[in-house]
C-alpha cells in the first residue's frame, strides 16, 4: 500500500466468481476507516469490460472468518489429530482428482485442436 503497510490476507483472496485477485482498499470516514476487498478484475475493467460484479468482502469480516477456523483446527487437533489429518487429506485428495479431471480436459482439447490444423495443413497442400 501507499503506506508502507502490508495486508495480512495480501495475495490471497481470490474472487470466487472470477478468480482474479482481490484488491484491498479503505473507506475513511470522518471517525473511522473500513477495510474491504474487491474484485480487481471489477475494478479495473468496470461492467463494461470485465465479467464480475462489484462485490466485496468487508476485512474485519475475513478477519473473524479465518480466525474462527484456525481456532476450529486447533481445537479439532487437541482433541482427535486423527480424524482432523483424514479429513485433510480426503480433501485434499478430493482437489487433487478435480485439478486432474481439469487437466485431462484441457489436454484433450488441445489433442483435439492440433488434430484439426494437422487436417487443415494437409488440406492446404494437397489443395496446391
């Protein structure tokens, strides 16, 4: 920021509709300041421009919420480590098979993709 200060949650939070990063600003007030996050793509390309919408996440809010769960970890760690690790690793397991699933999808439409220019290519020549 402007201020030399950095944003604990700074890279971070990602639009959940968009994916692009959101950006941090404040509102001042004339006894108070409000942090917020929002949607950088919004804010940069606008309506017109962009795919999002003007949506937010006040920083006290996102605050609470993260503290909430780390507290909620740690309180499931001190009481059974064990099912607290299964439950981490099906999901992450669960991420993993998604980020695959993703994958195979791509490369498939790019086989498909190279498939239709290498007929292309041949087309073109043999039109010579």
């Amino acid at each position: 920021m402007k201020s030399g200060k950095t944003q604990i949650f700074a890279g971070l939070v990602k639009c959940a509709d968009c994916g692009w990063p959101m950006s941090y600003a404040e509102r001042r007030y004339k006894t108070c300041s409000t942090g917020f996050f929002n949607c950088s793509q919004f804010r940069k390309l606008g309506k017109v421009g962009g795919r999002c919408s003007a949506h937010y996440i006040k920083y006290d809010t996102l605050y609470a919420y993260v503290l909430a769960r780390l507290q909620d970890w740690i309180y499931q760690a001190h009481t059974d480590e064990k099912e607290l690790l299964n439950r981490l690793l099906k999901t992450s397991d669960r991420e993993a098979a998604k980020a695959h699933k993703k994958q195979s999808a791509k490369l498939a439409k790019a086989e498909k993709r190279k498939a239709e220019v290498d007929r292309l290519f041949v087309k073109l020549y043999e039109d010579v």
